[in-house]
C-alpha cells in the first residue's frame, strides 16, 4: 500500500484551502473561481513525527473545455498513483447531482475513501445532512477548513489508514528547483519529462498553468522538489486578478528556491522580457541555468546564429551554464539534470576560513577598500556561514560603510578563486571582531 492521498471533489468546495492547512503550507492558490486549480499540486502532511504526501486536484465541473478535460485526465493519473482519497464536498451547497456522480465514478477505483463535508460553519437552509450520509461512506467527517474545525479528527483518520509510515528526517536536505519564464517556452513540458511522467498539464495556450506547482523527485540519492511556475509576462494595464496573482506567486517562488532554471524559447531567441525575468532571478543571488528550448524547430544556421546570441547575452549571466535543450526530441535532458546535481554538489561544500581570508587579503592587495573620512575601511577576517546558500560573512571596521561596488568585487573574486560555475557566492558583513581572536 502506498503512502500518497489525492483531494478530489467538485470546484469551490475548498479542495485547496484544505490542501494548505494540512500542508501548513500556502502552496495552492485560494480564488473563488471555476478552473483555479490546474495541475496537481503536491505536499506533506507531517503529523505524530509520521509523514504523508497528498495531491491536490483541481475542481471537477461538467464542462466540455479543453481545461476541464484536461484537469480529469490528471486527476484519474493521481487517484491510479494513491491509495487513499479524500472525497470534499460542501455543506453549504448541499448535496448536488454531480457530487453524486463523482461519488459513483470513485467507488470503481476500489481505493479506500474519506467523505469530508467541508464549510460547516456555513448554514444552508436546502442542507440536508442525510444526504451526504446516504452515500453509505464509513469514514464520514465534517469539518471547516476554514475555522479549523475537525482537521485532527480528519488527521487522526487519514493516518490510520496507513499501516507504515517513514518517520520525518529533519536533516534530510532538500534542494527546491524551479522552473522560470515568459508563457508557453515549455515549462510544464519540461518537468514531464525531467519526471519521467505526465503530470502536468501541457498547452500552446499561454498562461494554461496559473499556480507554482511543487513536485517532489529525487536525482543521484539527492532530494528535489520541482517548481513549476506561472509565466511572467509583460505588463499590462488589462491583468486580471489570477494573473496578478500569479506572477506574484512565481516572485515568492523565485526567493524560497534554491535553484532556479531560466527558460527561453529557441524560436523567440534572448528577448528583452527574458532579460527582465533574468534580473529578477540575480536579485535575489540564485544559482541559476539558461535553458534554451524548441531547439529542435531551428535549422543549421539558425541555431548557428542562436549561438551568437547567446555569446553576447552569457555577458550578463555571470558565468551561468547554458544549454540548449529538445523537450519533445528528448535532448539534453539528462545533461540538464546533471547540471543541476553540479549546483548542489557546490552548495555543500565547505572552505576553511584560513583559505577564505588568504582570498580576501590578496583581494584588497589587488585593490585596496575605499578610505572614509581619511581612514581606510579594514578588512580583516571571512568565514563561510552554515546554510544552503554559499555566503561568506567578512568581518573588519567600519564594514558597513563599503559601497555595493567593493562588495560586488569581492564576490566576482571569491567566485573565480573558488571555481563554483552557476553557483554564486553572497558576501555578507559584519563589524564585529574576527570571532577567532
């Protein structure tokens, strides 16, 4: 048996508000709005020192559009990888014909489901709570995703539905990956075949994908999970709410990850929108790769002329790997991949502060810190900090008062001395004295 959960019931009955509670996380999007949630959006329940994962799905409803289809078809994926489903429906609707017939199609999966009569904390005059009851579902809960009411039952529940469980690792490393850029150039695409599985849903309808999807996988006895992300398209005065919603969401994404994967489209070549996206990236001092994909629909001397492109644009992209990559021929995939085990394989190195000072001192030989109020600024000691980031804390006088130019040499240095390509370095400092003194 194993240890997955699929949310599965009709839009608006609170499917994803009770996917972030269960998670504590804010992972999927809250909007009162048919089709919200798209792609199956993926998460922890940690409870009792125990951990589940569960999927969320997005809202069934009876119509015949390509996204209704779309979204059933990633919902039967989701219940044929579960053992256990959670069946939401709302109270303050009431029993509806097409909860009834969402009831039917579960049954013949032969998986073990939960009914959760969602929004108690609404009052319906047409409620009638026999209803839900006659569908002669054992386990039968209500709750209030919303107040709170009844999620330890509901836990209490789920969990003894499992007979073993992994217990939480809290040193376990986990490496968060997302995939960044303008609409359509293949991000959905790209994680199905990164995964090895079709998950997420895939369109040349710009915008299909809404919501920072996150999907756990591992690669070379590491952790990951993999961030899908909304593309980030140019400003409009027109943007509707979702769409705000959803470029604000692919920012947050961009600062919580650990790496980020630029992606481009062959066909449009390095726009200015990417160069945008690409500052917003190296704002926040992400390890970053620039994919180029739909290599495939150039000739010779296009992707010969690509190649230049890319020649003056790697000025900008501070040593940064680029590939060119073939989602539908397959190409690259594994190199991308490797990549990626390259960034974390440098994000876990350690580097004595003995070797990290000798750097800063032939640093400020080469070129001595600026001089304030007659005095020059001191620099006297660095040592890297504990974290996944690589950050180097620089201790010295009057620190505070180096211009962001001096800082950025001192990067640019530590970078070439270390040899960590695609990763960068943070310089961090501090006035204190050098804590070994």
């Amino acid at each position: 048996m194993n240890n997955k959960v699929t949310i599965v019931g009709r839009t608006n009955v609170g499917k994803s508000l009770l996917f972030n509670k269960l998670t504590r996380s804010k992972k999927s999007i809250v909007i009162n709005k048919e089709e919200t949630t798209r792609d199956i959006n993926h998460g922890y329940i940690d409870y009792n020192d125990k951990k589940i994962l569960i999927n969320d799905t997005g809202g069934i409803t009876n119509s015949k559009n390509f996204i209704n289809k779309a979204i059933k078809e990633k919902i039967n994926y989701s219940l044929s990888k579960s053992s256990l489903i959670l069946f939401i429906v709302s109270q303050e609707d009431g029993f509806t014909v097409l909860d009834k017939e969402i009831c039917e199609t579960l049954r013949k999966k032969n998986k073990n489901i939960i009914l959760v009569i969602n929004k108690t904390d609404l009052t319906s005059k047409d409620y009638n709570q026999s209803d839900f009851y006659n569908l002669g579902i054992s386990d039968t809960i209500e709750i209030s995703a919303k107040t709170n009411k009844g999620l330890n039952v509901l836990l209490d529940v789920i969990f003894s539905k499992f007979d073993q469980l992994p217990v939480i690792n809290n040193k376990e490393i986990l490496y968060r990956v997302s995939l960044i850029g303008k609409p359509n150039v293949g991000k959905s695409s790209l994680i199905n075949k990164i995964l090895n599985e079709n998950i997420m849903i895939t369109s040349d309808l710009p915008g299909t994908t809404i919501d920072s999807i996150e999907i756990p996988f591992e690669f070379k006895k590491k952790n990951y999970s993999i961030y899908d992300t909304a593309g980030i398209f140019k400003k409009s005065k027109t943007i509707t709410k979702i769409q705000k919603y959803s470029v604000n969401t692919t920012l947050e994404t961009i600062k919580r990850t650990d790496i980020c994967i630029l992606l481009l489209s062959a066909e449009e070549g390095v726009t200015k929108q990417d160069k945008i996206i690409l500052d917003k990236i190296k704002k926040y001092n992400k390890p970053y790769i620039i994919v180029i994909n739909k290599i495939d629909l150039l000739n010779k001397q296009e992707i010969n002329l690509l190649k230049k492109e890319i020649e003056y644009f790697s000025k900008i992209t501070n040593k940064a790997f680029i590939l060119l990559t073939s989602v539908i021929k397959n190409r690259n995939i594994k190199k991308l991949l490797e990549l990626i085990n390259t960034i974390t394989n440098n994000l876990q190195k350690r580097f004595k502060s003995s070797r990290l000072t000798k750097i800063l001192y032939e640093s400020t030989l080469a070129h001595p810190p600026p001089t304030i109020n007659n005095r020059r600024i001191k620099l006297k000691f660095a040592q890297q900090s504990k974290s996944k980031e690589l950050s180097i804390y620089i201790y010295g006088n009057k620190v505070d008062q180096l211009p962001l130019s001096y800082l950025k040499y001192l990067q640019n240095r530590y970078e070439e001395e270390l040899k960590l390509p695609g990763t960068p370095i943070k310089i961090s400092i501090s006035n204190e004295k050098n804590p070994f003194d």
